[in-house]
C-alpha cells in the first residue's frame, strides 16, 4: 500500500495567539516572564483589570502596571465541553474558573486542582504552554488568603 501526504494525520492546530495593544503589551510581556500584573490608576489607585485606557473611577487616562497576589477566591466556574476553537480539541474537557482577586477584580483562568468550591481559595500563576503565556489557578494552602 502506498501512502500519501493526504493519508497521514493533519497536525493538531494551534491555539490562537493574543495581539497585544499599546494598551495590553505590558501585561503579556509580565506574563511572559510568568508574572500577573494589573493596571492602577495614577490619580485614585483603582486597580483595573482588563486594561482599559480609562479609570472607571475618576476617569483618568494615566495608569501604571502594579504586580499582583494572584491569591483570590472562586466566584464561579464553568467545565468547556464543546470546542469552540481547534486548537483546544484535545483539551476538553477543561475547567475555567472566574476568581475574585484579592486586589478587588475579577480574572479568569483554567483551573488545576481538585473539586470545586465557590469561595474556594486559590492562587494564580502562568504556565507557559509553548511559548503562550496561560493563567491558571489551583487551590491555596497558605491560611492568610483573605
């Protein structure tokens, strides 16, 4: 039997790649270096996250990045099924969790742990996978995480 390129398995797809902004390049490049930043207003300290160009607040356009806990607590979750891209076909499936961070926003996140639990406390770290960057939250042992 003779094979041809048509008969052999298609290579898997791969999982889209963010496009960083002006706005959003500092925090991929944090993330990057495995470290979850978040944006502060400079004229009233209100934490923002995802970036917006301005303060919800007092409406300010001059923000600075500030490094974040990543500790927080479940708010809700959600177990994906159905693959919305190809690239996350042999993922499914997978368990995104919506954590309340301890800075007073919300992230979103895969979760790498056990069973599930809203208020459940959690930290938050990037895993790279290739070269992307991924958030993931898994459960905190430390007793401080209020």
């Amino acid at each position: 039997m003779v094979h041809t390129s048509t008969d052999l398995p298609s290579p898997m797809p791969a999982k889209p790649v963010p496009v960083p902004s002006a706005l959003t390049q500092p925090y991929w490049d944090a993330a990057q270096r495995g470290q979850l930043v978040l944006q502060q207003c400079s004229a009233c300290a209100t934490i923002r996250h995802y970036p917006r160009l301005l303060c919800a607040q007092c409406h300010s356009s001059e923000a600075h990045w500030t490094p974040a806990s990543g500790l927080g607590h479940i708010h809700s979750w959600t177990v994906c099924h159905h693959v919305f891209h190809p690239g996350f076909a042999a993922d499914v499936p997978y368990v995104l969790v919506t954590v309340d961070l301890q800075e007073g926003v919300r992230a979103l996140g895969r979760w790498r742990g056990g069973p599930l639990a809203i208020g459940l406390p959690v930290r938050g770290r990037f895993e790279l996978a290739g070269n992307l960057p991924e958030l993931v939250f898994s459960f905190e042992t430390t007793p401080n995480n209020s």
